[in-house]
C-alpha cells in the first residue's frame, strides 16, 4: 500500500468508500485504469529513474495474455503498450509482441490473444504485420478451439475499406474457431473515442479470464518526491516557435513546398532519424467560413456536443476535421439528400468509384454538390473530430541541436467542383517566425539507420518523401559512419523542385553521399520516376543488397511506394534469376530483418 504522504488527506475517505461498494473485477479494471493514467502522465527523467519490480514471466499459456499490434504511424503501439501496462498492474501474466516478432508456431497453443492492428493505406495490412496477416489467412494457420480474442482495428474513414486488414483478422480467427470475447473495435483517427471503451472491456475480460498473480509480481512503480520536468506527449502538446519558414521551390514550379525550423528549446523532447513530428492544426478562416455560407449556419452559434458547449465556429476551426471526406459523413449527408447519385456512390458494388470519389474532393465540394439543411449539432456530430498530422522530421539532433525541422507541402486550391485544403500544411506554411505551433514527438522505430555504421544504405523518396533522408545523411555524417549512402529522388522539374540541391551537391563533395540518382518526370517527353532509375542501376541496386545494404522507402504510398516495390521484385527476378514466389520471399526476408523500410503515407 502507498506511503499516506503519496495521497492527500482528503482523498483517504473517498478512497475507502469507492473501494467498499465495487466488486473486485471493478476494482481490477480502476487499478488498471490508474496504472494507464499513471503512465500516460509519467514524466521523462534526467536522473533518480522509477523503482520497478518486474512481473514474472507466464510459464503456462492458459495463464497468459498476449497483446500482438501491428503499427504504421505508432499509435497502435501506443494503445497496445498502455493496455499491456494496465493489464500487468493488475499481477495478470501478460506480454507485448510486434506482429513481425510473434513467433506463428506459438498460435497454436495461444488461449488469449488481443490484436490492435491499424490500416495501411485502403484496407492493408502495416508492414510490420504482413507475414504475420499472410500466414493467418493462409492454408497453414492452426485451428484455434482454444483461444479466446479481441480485434481493436485502427483506420481512416477517409477511405472506402475502412479497418479493412482488423476486420478481416477479426473475421478469419473467428472462422478458425476462436471465441470472440467483444466486437472488432474500428477506431477513426479520433482514435479514443472508439479504443478507450474497447480497452476497458478487455482489460475486465482479462481479470476474468487469467488468475492473477501474487500481488507482489505486478508491477509496481515508486515516483520520486521531487519535481518532474513536464513531459510533452500527443495529449499535452509542446508550443514551439517557429525560427523560419521558407519556401524551397523555384518560382515556377507547381507546387509550394516548404522547409520549416521550429525551436524544440525547453521542452527536454528527444527524436531520433526516422521518428516523425506530429502537429496539432487549425483549420483555415476562410475555409471555416465557407463550410458554414455552404450549411447555411453562423459562426456565432451556440452548439453542444458530448458535454461541451461551443460557437460553432470555434468547433469547426478547432475540433472537427474539414479537409477530407468520409464514409460516415457521406452516409450521414445522403440520409438527408435522398440524392438517387449520392446513394448508389454508397453502394457496396461502387466501392471503387466512391474510393475515387473521395481521392479527388474534399467535404466542402460534397456538401455544394448535395446542399441539405443541417443545425449545428447535427453538424458537429456527422463531422469526424479534428487530429494531428505526422511529418517525417528533415533533421538530426546532432546537426539541428535544440531544432526539429520539417518538409511539407502546401495545398490549399479550388478548382471547379474539386477542393485541395491541407490543414496541416496550411496551417503550418502561414506560420511567420515567432509563431508557435502544438507539436509532439511520435517515435517510428522501424524506419531507423542500421545499428552497423558499415552498412550500405539506399534511400528511395520522391517530393517531400525526401525529408528523412536528409537527416539519415545528417546523423551517419556526424556518426562518421563507414558505409555508403546512395539517394534516389524524384520530382517533376530539375529547375524549380530539386529540393536540398546545394546540400546534395556538398554531401556529394564532402563524401557523405556517394551515389544519387534523379528522376525528373517532366522533363522530357516520357515521364521518369525513381522506380525507372532503380531499374536502370539494377545489378548495383541488388549487388548492395546482396552485400548487406539497407533499403528506405519515403513516400506516397498509393503509387510511388507500390512501383519502387514493384521495380525492386523486377531487380530479385532479374539479377538475382529468382521466380516471382522467390523474388517475393526474399523482399519479405528483407523486411523481417529490418532491411527494408517504408514511411509512407
């Protein structure tokens, strides 16, 4: 029991009270909850680290839980990671696997197993879980009479396969013959909405399930008394002022791209080559204000949503998301249409056109093409919360010290019935120095630099897919790695959207890069991109391979990522003589050992 001086006076009684009228399944699930709480607060330290006792290991499966995520952008760790902490304070035997860690011979004898998996893309699995998705759906996966599981799928509404790759794994467990303890979770990227309530049924379906351990085998965390450093998460984001925002596109080009520096000074936040930043927007004034001349309503209405009373321009600006379109928002608006193109656009067979449909326009174009009568509150509720964008971080600690800096491109465009708004981007590219922006740190540690500093790297990134690479090329540089570094970029112009040119053209000076080669797709008459020059340096392309290299993918990843992958089969099939099934197996060699690695979006 904690120490009084570790709880106010005050609290004892509430304490007590709250204890004498739950059942002990309630008090397991509060104890995990506040562990969660705990952690979710828990600041970063310099120096006197927590005391922990670790849990005993489970020696007997029917004795414990596991957790397997699969994660692309991180947030699927984060959750699976709380819910293992929550689990684990309560002495519950429990372990955290990485999809492409989990050993598939132990599913077989698996009685507890919980998934939180997110979407790649339109209904694909993350990279980190193919193998392990393809073995599950494949002929070779066991019967599971014995296990017991629960799916938290993680996507984006935004396309028409939403949690396609959770609801698939959901349904393929169950057809194995496992028992379903709670429907598939499908998060938005209001990811809590949906995951907290998901999270606080398994955590009770584990008390159940599982014999606790001795109270002593739980983890136990002592917090020194001094004072902690605020710690900066998703949650309680860092204001960082903006040091300069400067265009690094010629005048003529097509696109505003940008290069931003924004001060990390006082906040004690850390990154690492590959991590991204994630940014807090504010939608546009001037796109606020023609959502609401297009719904008919005024920015000085008085709205109330989930407990909260707001102008509803306060609520469109701040906390609903405005720039992209969604199944459910388009569901909402053809209940109140009765538009016979609306309807039929919803149709299962018209997956692919209402996939198109959403790629090309964004909700402002939906709701002037389907004008209906909506009040503020039906608004508000139909519209999907606001959430932060992730930018791949362009710099490394080393060369940018108490910097981070970053790579974005600006969209923000009306044309016919078409709509380009990026709320990130726009918001970002109107900062001036001396602006802050909420930022946070969102770890990706499967887009790292090889632990071996002799390893030959190849970076394969087109537009603004060239921002991490510039740091790799910071960070082996300071390192004074040993292994060569070889770039291949792409965009449509050699004069206006060559980005970093002079720092390329000195790296190459200076012997920090060794090899680039570049595609300018519109330059000539047949369009080049990276995938094209791949294929031209094949034999080199797969003689580094073969030899040890590490293989980076930073991109779009609808097309660009799909051809580089493409392009990189086409180099096994033809310089190494393998069939399609080999060329295949050895791409998929290469990403369980972590020398194939994409950061694409």
């Amino acid at each position: 029991m904690l120490a009084p001086n570790y709880l106010p006076d005050a609290h004892h009684s509430v304490i007590a009270e709250l204890a004498d009228t739950l059942e002990p399944t309630s008090l397991h699930w509060l104890s995990g909850y506040f562990a969660g709480v705990a952690q979710a607060r828990q600041p970063a330290r310099e120096a006197s680290p927590p005391l922990t006792v670790a849990a005993a290991p489970a020696t007997d499966a029917a004795q414990r839980l596991t957790i397997l995520y699969g994660s692309q952008t991180g947030n699927a760790k984060r959750l699976a990671t709380q819910l293992h902490d929550q689990i684990q304070a309560q002495g519950l035997a429990v372990r955290l696997v990485r999809a492409d860690q989990y050993k598939t011979k132990e599913l077989k004898d698996e009685q507890l197993l919980y998934v939180v998996m997110s979407t790649q893309g339109d209904g694909d699995a993350p990279d980190d879980s193919i193998a392990w998705v393809e073995f599950l759906l494949s002929k070779r996966a066991p019967k599971l009479a014995k296990l017991k599981y629960a799916v938290l799928g993680l996507g984006d509404s935004s396309y028409p396969s939403f949690c396609g790759i959770s609801q698939k794994i959901d349904a393929r467990l169950a057809e194995l013959g496992a028992q379903r303890l709670q429907d598939a979770g499908a998060a938005d990227l209001d990811i809590e909405t949906v995951a907290s309530p998901w999270q606080a049924r398994a955590l009770e379906q584990a008390s159940q399930t599982l014999k606790a351990a001795a109270p002593a085998a739980a983890q136990a965390t002592v917090t020194p008394l001094h004072p902690q450093a605020e710690k900066f998460t998703r949650d309680h984001p860092f204001q960082a002022e903006v040091l300069l925002n400067q265009p690094i596109t010629g005048r003529d080009s097509d696109k505003d791209i940008r290069h931003l520096e924004l001060s990390l000074e006082g906040s004690k936040l850390h990154y690492e080559p590959g991590d991204a930043l994630g940014v807090w927007p504010v939608q546009d004034d001037t796109l606020v204000a023609r959502v609401l001349a297009a719904v008919g309503l005024n920015a000085a209405d008085a709205v109330e949503h989930q407990d909260a009373q707001r102008p509803l321009g306060e609520w469109l600006g701040r906390y609903r998301e405005l720039t992209v379109l969604t199944r459910p928002f388009l569901t909402a608006l053809a209940e109140r249409a009765a538009q016979p193109e609306l309807t039929a656009l919803l149709q299962p067979e018209s997956r692919e056109a209402l996939s198109a449909y959403m790629g090309r326009h964004q909700l402002i174009d939906a709701l002037r093409a389907w004008p209906v009568r909506w009040s503020g509150q039906e608004l508000v509720a139909a519209l999907r919360p606001l959430a932060p964008r992730l930018y791949s971080i362009a710099s490394c600690v080393a060369a940018a010290e108490d910097e981070v800096h970053l790579t974005l491109a600006h969209l923000t465009f009306e044309q016919d019935t078409e709509s380009r708004w990026g709320a990130a981007s726009h918001f970002l590219a109107e900062r001036a120095e001396g602006d802050t922006v909420p930022i946070f740190i969102e770890e990706n540690t499967r887009f790292r630099l090889p632990a071996d500093p002799a390893r030959d790297i190849i970076m394969i990134g087109a537009g603004t897919g060239v921002a991490p690479f510039r740091a790799f090329v910071q960070a082996r540089a300071d390192a004074d790695a040993g292994g060569r570094n070889w770039l291949f970029f792409g965009n449509p112009h050699f004069t206006s959207d060559f980005l970093y040119q002079t720092e390329w053209q000195q790296a190459l000076k200076d012997g920090q890069l060794d090899r680039i080669d570049l595609a300018f797709s519109r330059d000539q008459a047949d369009k080049i991109y990276v995938q094209h020059r791949l294929l031209e340096q094949g034999a080199d392309v797969y003689d580094w391979i073969q030899a040890g290299a590490h293989v980076y993918v930073c991109g779009d990843a609808d097309h660009m990522a799909r051809d580089v992958q493409t392009a990189l089969l086409d180099i096994a099939r033809d310089q190494g003589s393998l069939t399609e099934e080999g060329a295949r197996q050895w791409l998929d060699d290469l990403a369980a050992q972590g020398r194939y690695a994409r950061d694409v979006y």
